[in-house]
C-alpha cells in the first residue's frame, strides 16, 4: 500500500492530506496551532481522529507520543547509542521496538520491526517537487500508525536541525 504526502514544513497549524497510491484523499494531518506542545493530528476522510501526535513534555531528550482513542500507543525518541544522527526508536506501549533509519531530511528512510521492513518512505517514487511516499510493505501493518511515526520523525528530525 503506498501513500503520497505532500511535505510542507511541518509548522504548527499546518494542515495537509495524505492520498493513497490512486489519488483519493486517506488521512489527514492537522497540526494544532497554539498550543503549548507540538501537536498534530492524523485524521480519517471523515474529520475522526485516529491518532494524535505531540510532544512529551519535561523530557531529557525531544521525545514525541502517539495516542490512539486517549490511550499511549509509541513514544519516538532518537537512539541514544546511534552513530548516525538518522537513527530512531519506535517503543509501542505493548513493549515492541520499531526501528527507524535512513536519511529523514532527506526523506529516504526505513521502518522496521525485528529486521524486517514494514514500510519504505522516499521520495525517489515521486516526480511532483516537495512531495515523498510512505510505502507500506506488510499487509498486516497498521498504515496510520506507520504514516504517524513518519510525521514524528520527520517533525524530530527538523526540529533537532533548526536547534
């Protein structure tokens, strides 16, 4: 399953949908402008809200928590012991490890769970300026959660470049 997602900067307020590979309009993602946290909120054709994104507060290092239904889902910080500044970790509440690596600013980068690959984000695919794709390898993966760990990575990423 391979969706398209227009990137803008990611700024707070900033709204943008995600299209699936044929065009239609899947999720969309509402940054919430002031607040007091990055927020974000990734919403379905219909305005419900699947998952919301933001900023865990009074953390040693920039952390971000994703929520579905009011309940913790992940929590994405960047590898502590990582040699390469592009390397982050996905904890689930459930105790899974989701590792993200590749080249985030650059949009080309990778998401797996124990070695093996759940989706491929890149912009090779695309030939439209400005735009990339979250390309879900396994069937049985959950799209909005992967598009979410995207979105806060790419967020970590441009925040911790801008520091």
């Amino acid at each position: 399953m391979r969706f398209l997602v227009r990137d803008r900067l990611l700024g707070f307020g900033d709204d943008y949908w995600i299209e699936d590979e044929h065009g239609n309009k899947v999720f969309l993602v509402d940054g919430k402008a002031m607040r007091l946290r990055d927020t974000f909120e990734l919403k379905d054709t219909r305005g419900r809200v699947l998952i919301d994104i933001h900023k865990k507060m009074l953390a040693l290092r920039d952390t971000m928590v994703i929520e579905r239904d009011g309940e913790p889902l992940a929590r994405i910080k960047r590898k502590r012991l990582s040699l390469l500044r592009n390397h982050y970790r996905v904890a689930l509440v459930d105790g899974t490890e989701l590792d993200v690596s590749g080249k985030i600013l650059d949009r080309e980068f990778a998401v797996e769970y124990d070695n093996e690959l759940l989706a491929v984000i890149s912009r090779r695919w695309m030939h439209i300026r400005e735009t990339y794709g979250v390309d879900v390898v396994r069937d049985d993966a959950d799209p909005a959660l992967l598009i979410a760990v995207a979105v806060c990575v790419i967020h970590l990423a441009e925040k911790e470049r801008e520091d």
